[in-house]
DNA sequence: GCCAACGTTGGC
DNA sequence: GCCAACGTTGGC
C-alpha cells in the first residue's frame, strides 16, 4: 500500500514543529490523544506515513511542515501512569484504551500554510480540518496534500 | 475571554 | 438506550 497523509494538531505552546525537529531521528511519542476518532485514525497510520504538523490555539492557527512515522500504535503507558496528566483510571495494563504512535521530523515549511486560507480553497473545502474542527487527528487525502503543498 | 461545536458521562 | 449536564477544543 502506498503511503498515506494524516494531519496532526498540536498547541505550539506545548509541543511545536521546533521542539519536534529538536527530538531528531528519534522522534516523539504522540501523546494525549484522548479521543476516540482520533486514536482509531492513529491505529490506521503505518511505518512512513507522511503527516502534517498543525499549530493550534495559537495567533495564527496554520499547517507548518511535515514529519512522519517511525512506529506504528502502541499501548500509552501516560495512560497507566497516575502522574501524569494523560493518566486514565478507566485503563489498565491489560486492557488499555489509548494508543501512541512515535513521529519525527521531517520538514519545517518556508511559509506555513494558515487556515484562514485553507478555508478559501475549493480543493481543501471537504478537509475535516475544516469539517470537523475538533479533531486532532484527521485523514487526509492524496489529492488535499499535492494542493497543499503548492500553497507553502 | 467568549462561545459554538461536540464528545463523554451518568442518572433514569 | 435516551438525553441533560458537563467538560474540552479551538477559532476568533
């Protein structure tokens, strides 16, 4: 199967496309997915998918690079860790409902792309971006990406 | 900081 | 299984 593309948020407060491109070939763990949809699209992503890295909350709410995944989903230990923030008492070692997938950098664009803009553009009109506003993680389409990439 | 959208929880 | 209450996300 060829490789797919996937849009990820992230608050740049928290963790951004820099502090991604600080983690190096090891990458991240991408954690606190704490939704559903968003962990069911998580366990879909394979070795070498291609995603986009979204700033969220933040002035000017854009897509600003790419990175990619370097290990498919697994168990969220944060989940079954009390001290952590991700902590979930409805999971357990056995039965854990959250999954994590590592990402690492790729590449930071010249000029993000905002979604002040994405909102213009007919070809982007069906993202769940723009569809479906909170969600975290989301699908995106071959097609989406090659006019994307022509806006950054 | 406001508020719309919407996912989750829990009583019944 | 319905649905009200509540919490969170995230654009503006």
């Amino acid at each position: 199967m060829t490789s797919q593309y996937w849009l990820l948020k992230t608050e740049p407060n928290e963790f951004s496309i820099d502090d991604l491109k600080a983690k190096g070939s090891n990458g991240e763990p991408w954690d606190g997915i704490r939704n559903y949809q968003a962990r069911n699209f998580m366990r879909e992503m394979a070795m070498g998918d291609t995603v986009l890295i979204y700033h969220s909350a933040c002035a000017v709410p854009a897509i600003v690079g790419e990175g990619k995944i370097i290990k498919t989903a697994y168990d969220d230990h944060f989940a079954l860790d009390p001290k952590s923030k991700y902590f979930d008492e409805k999971s357990s070692a056995d039965k854990n409902r959250w999954s994590l997938v590592d990402v690492a950098f790729v590449e930071k664009w010249q000029k993000p792309v905002p979604l002040s803009t994405i909102k213009t553009v007919k070809a982007l009109s069906e993202m769940k971006l723009v569809k479906q506003s909170r969600l975290s993680v989301s699908p995106v389409t071959a097609d989406e990406y090659e006019v994307l990439i022509t806006l950054k």
